[in-house]
C-alpha cells in the first residue's frame, strides 16, 4: 500500500501575517490526519514559520526549491543549501516545478544536483514533471515526461526513485483552471509507474504519484479515485484553508 500525500505549493504568495493565519488554521482543520500525510511548502522565509506553528501538529513542510551547489557553505549568492532546510526542519522539497524550469532554465544536470543535495541531507525530493500544451498537442507528452525521468534515472540511478516522490504536472493545467481529466491523468501516471518498473518495478510499485494542475475541491475526488493517483500537488487552492482541508477529506475519503 502506498501512502497518500497531499501537498500545498504556496508559490511566491502571501505575507508574514497571513503565512502564519493560514498555518494556524490549517492546525485546527487538519488536526486528526490518518490515512493522509499533508505538507506545506512555503516560501523559504516563512519555513521558520511553519516550524514554529506545527511543532505539535502532523502536518508537514519543506521547500519549493534547493541550492544545487553542493552540501557545504560557499559563495553562492541567494542560495538555500539542503542542510539549511534539514536545519529548518523541512522534510521534503520540490524540484523541476515547471515553472522553474522555464522562468529559471533550470539544467537537467542542475536538477540532478538539487536531488542528490536533497538525499544526503534525508529531504525528500517531490520531482516535477509534465508537458507542455504544444506537446500534448503534437502527441508528444509521453516522450517529454519519459525524457524528464530519465534526467534523473540516467544521472543518479533508479535507486533514488525509492526514497522521491514524482509530481505529474501537466503545464498546461498549471494555475489555468483547465485540470486534466482523471483519465489523462491515469493514463500518465500509469505511464511514468511503467517507466520506473522498467528499471525496477518493486521502487515503481512503491513511488508515490502525485498529480498537479488545478486540483480543487470539486475536481479532487474524481482524481482520487484513479488506480495510480496517491495524490496531489495543490497551488492555487492551497492557499485557502477550507479548500486545501476539503482536498484532503476528499483523499481521505477514497
Ligand atoms: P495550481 O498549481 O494548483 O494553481 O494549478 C499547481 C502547481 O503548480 O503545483
């Protein structure tokens, strides 16, 4: 049985005041959590925040992004080093979000760096992958999301995929309201489990699937019921407690 995972993407939003509001409420709405692991991701400088707020809860955090540069202390202006985010108490973070793949142009040499940072300092890595519109367009979206995989399987071998999480982040779905339907999300995720279980099909039996791009309450539960769907990756909805508790009721509830 694979665990279920629900996570929130906060993006670049909010404030001091309202990062601690939405940590406080989330507390109280999620405060028996059985059959679900929640996580937060805030921006880096609200992880204090969140360590501070859910000491005594069973929600968990960590970061939307990790230095590459190696694990040490150097001169890498504006970087958040992996040690610096297990000394904050985060326990996953994400990588390759789509959107820094295309506003960062963030190298698949750079993203393998990011996970193996991330392993040596026991952060669980949440890999995004998905394609483009032009991509599912031209019947291309299985190459680009197997070409995404094998960035890593190449670099790192498939043993890291034991200790990740892989997002399914179709691009064109991302903070659009366009949610793919929970069949082309089936079909995907039971792709990417087959291209893992490929190279090893006990990791691939066992790696968490999430699924991104305008999931909602109302389209949550629908998702959630599919055979290869232990998840979600929530942006813009988890921005707002009613809707981010209610997704994962939704996952509790299949
Ligand atoms: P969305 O974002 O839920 O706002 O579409 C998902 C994500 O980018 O992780």
């Amino acid at each position: 049985m694979r665990r279920s995972l629900v996570v929130g993407n906060w993006k670049m939003n909010g404030s001091k005041a309202t990062a601690v509001s939405l940590l406080t409420g989330l507390k109280a709405r999620l405060a028996e959590l059985n059959a679900v692991d929640v996580c937060v991701c805030p921006p880096f400088l609200y992880l204090s925040d969140a360590n501070a707020q859910l000491a005594d809860s069973a929600i968990r955090f960590g970061a939307q992004d990790v230095s590459g540069n190696g694990q040490d202390n150097g001169a890498y202006t504006g970087e958040v080093s992996a040690a610096m985010l297990s000394d904050a108490g985060c326990e996953f973070a994400i990588v390759g979000h789509s959107e820094r793949r295309e506003y960062f142009a963030e190298s698949a040499d750079l993203l393998a760096k990011k996970v193996e940072c991330l392993l040596a300092e026991k952060i669980t890595p949440i890999l995004c992958v998905g394609e483009k519109l032009d991509d599912r367009e031209s019947g291309l979206e299985q190459q680009i999301v197997e070409g995404q995989l094998h960035e890593i399987v190449d670099r790192l071998g498939v043993q890291v995929f034991s200790q990740m999480v892989v997002a399914y982040e179709p691009v064109w779905a991302i903070g659009t309201g366009k949610t793919a339907t929970p069949e082309q999300a089936q079909q995907m995720h039971a792709f990417i489990r087959g291209v893992v279980s490929k190279l090893d099909p006990v990791i691939a039996d066992k790696l968490p699937l999430l699924y991104g791009g305008s999931v909602k309450p109302d389209n949550a539960k629908d998702l959630f019921a599919m055979q290869d769907i232990d998840g979600a990756l929530v942006g813009g909805a988890c921005l707002d407690v009613d809707s981010f508790s209610l997704i994962i009721k939704a996952k509790e509830s299949v």
